[in-house]
C-alpha cells in the first residue's frame, strides 16, 4: 500500500474485510514493524489498484496519516 501524495511505502495488504453478503469494505493492512507489529483498515473506496506494480495507491492520505489510524486486531464488528 502506498499513499498517493508522497509514492512512499506503508504497508502491506494482510487481508479483505467483507461485508456479510461478500462485498469487499475495508483492506486490512500491515504497518509492519519488527518490535511493534500492527494493523490498521482502509476502506475499500480510497484504493486503486495497479496490478502491473503490484501496487495498491491510497488516494487522499499521506503515511503519517495512515500511520495514525487505530490498531485492527482483526474483529471486524
């Protein structure tokens, strides 16, 4: 996952979360990190993929703003 406003890393796809009836809502992402590992979603509507770079972009946030979102421990209620 890579924000579009600064091209830069901030984590990798882990997981979809869907909605009951099987629609995509939200990308459970890995922030990473070796001694603090975490999680945080996005939701669905923000991304685009690139399939040729193996990209998804995150349109209208910067890492430090993904960076901030709360902890996903992977209880999509």
């Amino acid at each position: 996952v890579r924000p579009s406003d600064d091209d830069e890393k901030a984590g990798k796809v882990n997981d979809l979360v869907c909605t009951s009836d099987g629609r995509i809502r939200y990308l459970d992402v890995d922030l990473g990190g070796f001694f603090n590992p975490r999680n945080v979603v996005l939701p669905i509507g923000a991304a685009q993929v690139d399939r040729a770079n193996d990209v998804v972009w995150i349109t209208g946030m910067t890492k430090e703003q993904i960076k901030a979102l709360p902890d996903y421990d992977g209880d999509p209620t």
